[in-house]
C-alpha cells in the first residue's frame, strides 16, 4: 500500500511572516525523506508527503503539533491521508499518479468544504468510517491546544518513548509542568489513537495480502 498526505496551512495569510511556520514544517519534512521525491511544500502554503502507511497519522499530529504550538491566532493545518494501490511517485511527490494520490486529493478537498482538519481515505469505507470519527472527536482536543501543550506533543510523537523527566529537561521546566501540559491536552489518549490506528492497519494490510497472496 501507498500512502499519500496532502495538506494545507490554516489562515496562512493572517501571518506576517511565513517562515514561522515554513521553516519548521521543512525541518520536520526532512525527517520523513528529500524533496521532491518524498515531499513538496508548493503555491506557498500547501504540501504533499509520502510516507508509510502506519507511520501517517503520527506525521499527521506531528505536523498538527508542530504549526500549534507556533502560538499564532487561528493558525492551523488541514490534513488528509489517502491510502492506496499502485502509486508511481516519478521524480516529483507533486506529480504521483494512482489512488493513494487522488484519494487524499479528493478528501482535502471535501475537508475544505466540511471545516474538518484530518481525515483520511482508502479502498475500504467501513475501515474510514471507522477511523474519521474517532479522528473528529480527537480534533476536539488538538483544536484547541495551547502552544505549550502542542510543544510538548511534538516531542513525544517524535521520539516515541521520551519520559516526562527528558522532556523536563529538553525544555528547561519542571516534570510537573510537563505532567500538566500532558493532561491538558489529553496527550497521552492521542498517543493510544495512533498506536489504535496502527493496529487497524497493520490487519487491513494484512487481510489485504492474505487475499491476494
């Protein structure tokens, strides 16, 4: 399976300078692989990503996270996932063809239309039912962190394991403080939606190849 994120920046324009958010979005990009083959930021504030397909939620929050916690009023991300057969990715992420691409084509397009920040969409409807309504009851969380809570997530969604105590003292604040920020934000929930979402589909996957063997 392929799997294909496009995306695109919330009230871009209401920021004076768009490095604020551009430059940490690049840095985190870079991490998944090189531009163009695996990633694109085009018409200034829209992107593209591929990525493996149980690492495409944890990209998501991590994105999510990482324009939060900027601290910029209304800034966000709008996010959608598509998953799918047969995508050729050429030299360009931009320019793939194959379902993965047009699925999340499409849904951003729907996300727009709808006032939704994340969804996604495969080959299997009951499988997106599924996940697109856990994904909105979790925005009703990640909307509304505050950038320090949403710096603190960004750390634990990309070093899967860091303690309490390590953030602490990457952060120079107190564990307790980190604890508060954790439970705010329910951050830790989150955290068991991605290693759920991990889980659904590793088994879609796998019946998929049990099927076609």
């Amino acid at each position: 399976m392929e799997t294909t994120i496009t995306g695109d920046i919330v009230q871009s324009r209401a920021v004076d300078k768009p490095g604020i958010w551009l430059n940490p979005l690049k840095t985190l990009f870079k991490k998944f692989g090189e531009t163009p083959t695996n990633w694109e930021i085009y018409r200034g504030d829209s992107f593209q990503l591929k990525i493996e397909a149980r690492e495409a939620l944890r990209a998501a929050i991590l994105i999510k996270s990482i324009i939060k916690k900027i601290n910029k009023k209304n800034l966000d991300v709008r996010i959608a996932i598509g998953i799918g057969d047969d995508a050729k990715y050429a030299n360009r992420v931009s320019e793939a063809i194959g379902e993965a691409f047009v699925y999340s084509g499409e849904l951003l397009d729907e996300l727009k239309e709808k006032k939704i920040h994340l969804g996604i969409k495969s080959k299997w409807p009951e499988f997106d039912k599924e996940l697109n309504m856990m994904f909105k009851l979790a925005l009703v969380i990640m909307n509304s962190w505050t950038s320090n809570t949403a710096e603190v997530a960004a750390i634990l969604f990309d070093v899967p394991g860091i303690t309490q105590v390590e953030i602490a003292k990457k952060l120079g604040i107190a564990q307790s403080s980190v604890n508060d920020r954790i439970k705010r934000g329910s951050v830790y929930e989150i955290i068991e939606l991605d290693q759920y979402y991990r889980e659904r589909i590793d088994t879609q996957i796998r019946n998929l190849n049990s099927y076609y063997p």
